[in-house]
C-alpha cells in the first residue's frame, strides 16, 4: 500500500510541476509582449508571480524526487 502511495504522489506533483512551468510561460510571454498597455508595475507583478509558479515548479520536482528516492529504499 505504502508503494501505491508514493508512485501517486510522484506522479501528482510531477504533473504539478509540469503544470506550474507551462502556467509560468504564458505569464511570461504575456508580461514581455510590446504593446498590452501594461504598467511597470503590473509588469512587475507578472514577473514576481511567474517566479512564484517557477519556484512552485521546482518545489513539486524537489518533492517528486524525494518521494522517488523513498520509494527506492522501500523496494530494498
């Protein structure tokens, strides 16, 4: 059961992660694209927020690979 347990969560926060990266590069695109009639400001914030899901992607991988790893001593 505790095996079941971790490759879900392995799967979970991976897609998790894939999901945080591709939601980070529309922002992105969004906040360098010419001519949206955006503040500095508001840049700024569309910055500071794809930062934010950038370090949320690499917090769900961090997470999946320790998951991973106690799935291998599980199986020793």
């Amino acid at each position: 059961m505790e095996k079941k347990r971790l490759k879900s969560l392995i799967e979970d926060f991976k897609h998790y992660a894939f999901i945080l990266l591709a939601v980070s590069t529309f922002i992105y695109i969004g906040a360098v694209l010419p001519g949206q009639g955006l503040t500095a400001g508001q840049k700024m914030l569309m910055f500071v927020t794809d930062c934010a899901f950038l370090a949320g992607a690499y917090f769900c991988v961090d997470r999946s690979l320790i998951y991973k790893k106690r799935l291998e001593e599980a199986d020793e």
